[in-house]
C-alpha cells in the first residue's frame, strides 16, 4: 500500500510539473504568434519534441520493441494532437490575448468527465465538485472582464477545449498497454508531419522567421512537447482522468505567473481569488 501511495504522489507531481510547462508555453505560444504562421509554429515545435526523444528512447526504451498498440495509439493522438494544438494556436492568435485562451482552453476540466461518461467511466461527484470549482477559477483568473459574447477566436479555442478533453482520455485508454516514450514519440511525429504539410500549402515558410522566433520555438518544442507531453503520461498512469485535468488546469496560474513575470501583466485582486479556487477544485478531486 505504501509503495502505491508513493506512485500516486509521483504521477501527481509529473502532472503539476506538466501544468507548470504548459502555462508557460502559452506565453511562448503568444510571442511565437507574433514571427510565424499557426502551422510553421506547430509543425517546428512539435519536430523538436520529437527529435529530443530519441536519445531518451536509445536508453530507457532501446531493448524494447514497439507494439502495434503502441504504434496505432501513436497515430490516433498525434491526429487528435493536430487538430488540438491547431485550434489552440489560431485562438491565441486572432484572440491575441494569452489569458483568455487559458481560459477558454481551461474548459476541458469540465469536458473530461462529461466526455468519459461517454467512453462508459464513471465519474464521482467529488470529481464534479473540483471540476467546477476549477472552471469558476478559471474564470476569474483568466477572463477579468467577463465573457459578454462568444468571438470568433472563443468558439475556435472552445472547439479546441474538447480535442484537448478527447486527448486525456485517450491517453488514459491507452496507458497500460503502450510504451510510453515510443507513444510521445509518434504521436509527435505524425503532428508535426500534418502541420508542416499545411504549413507548406497555406503559410509562406522562410528562415528568418525561424530564426528570429527561435526561443519561443526551443521552449514550446522542447519543454512544452518533448519533456511535457511525456511526462503526462506518466503522470496519468497512477491518476483519473477527471483529477488529471483539473491538475492540469493550473497551467492558467502559471500563465498568468509567467505572463507577468516575462510580459510585465499584471493580475487583479479577483485573480488571486481564482487561483483559491483551483487549488479546492485540485483537493476535492483527491
């Protein structure tokens, strides 16, 4: 029993850690927004993460062949990945405000447990209870001026809520049967396949733009896709899907953090108070 307990407080720190690189990518995501196209930006990152992950399979994974579960969970995520990060990315752009789209974003607490009952996983009331109190601190913490209407750049980043809902349950479906490591691997690849492929048909691709955007871009590849989205899995192998995602809404916090830190914004008083309710979302759900 001690040794499970000790599991679960690690899969809970690889997740608070992946919140902590996910908020800041959104700054990072914000400043990239500003020297390249949606697909160029994604396509880029998401090869970087990829390529950072093969030294690590050479030594955690190398003696290991890859299944076909493996292989085909890889492809299905790296789809939904796409598609995700896409919608994500054209709503920080067109929103052009990174704290709104941590908001909107942020709506996936909610969207995992609906969308579990769907795949047949029962969701405890606790559960719903740290889901909403989640998203009421998302709201004051994100969204200081209220929601008076639903943009064009709300409805795209709210489209992107549910693939970002859709992409933690599918990796909760498959956990204990994929090689995780060789997962990020694929899933990355065929991401980064699909939005340079769009890259090349609807952005004008140049090397100075690569050049000038080059930190946003190691940071988000690197961190954000390569070091993050791996550690997600670990961390969801020891945790419910509906815990997972109100733990990683504190990436809002951290944005919010880091926002004002590295941009010079500055948080309201009701902003602090969002951040309490994130942290009673994160302990109802234990």
């Amino acid at each position: 029993m001690g040794q499970f307990k000790q599991n679960q407080k690690l899969s809970t720190f690889y997740l608070f850690l992946t919140a902590f690189i996910w908020g800041l990518s959104f700054v990072a995501q914000r400043v990239g927004a500003d020297y390249m196209g949606v697909f160029l930006f994604n396509g880029v990152r998401f090869a970087l993460g990829a390529f950072s992950l093969i030294p690590v399979i050479l030594i955690l994974e190398r003696k290991r062949g890859a299944s076909r579960v493996t292989l085909l969970a890889g492809l299905a995520g790296g789809a939904v990945l796409y598609i995700a990060s896409t919608l994500q990315q054209f709503g920080v752009e067109i929103t052009g405000s990174a704290g709104r789209a941590g908001f909107i974003t942020g709506l996936y607490t909610v969207l995992v447990p609906l969308l579990g009952m769907l795949w047949g996983r029962k969701t405890s009331g606790r559960a719903w209870a740290g889901a909403a109190a989640a998203v009421v601190g998302l709201y004051l913490l994100s969204a200081p001026d209220g929601i008076q209407s639903v943009s064009i750049g709300d409805a795209v980043l709210l489209s992107g809520a549910f693939f970002w809902a859709a992409h933690i349950i599918l990796v909760d479906h498959f956990t204990d049967r994929i090689l995780p490591l060789r997962f990020s691997l694929t899933q990355f690849v065929v991401c980064a396949a699909l939005s340079l492929i769009s890259a090349l048909f609807f952005e004008d691709i140049q090397l100075s733009v690569l050049i000038a955007g080059r930190v946003p871009l190691l940071y988000s590849g690197i961190l954000s896709v390569g070091l993050a989205y791996t550690l997600q899995i670990f961390g969801q192998r020891g945790t419910p899907p509906a815990k997972a995602a109100v733990i990683f809404s504190l990436e809002a916090l951290f944005s919010a953090v880091g926002a004002a830190v590295l941009l010079g914004e500055t948080m309201e008083p009701r902003g602090y108070l969002g951040c309490a309710f994130i942290f009673l979302g994160i302990l109802l759900c234990h």
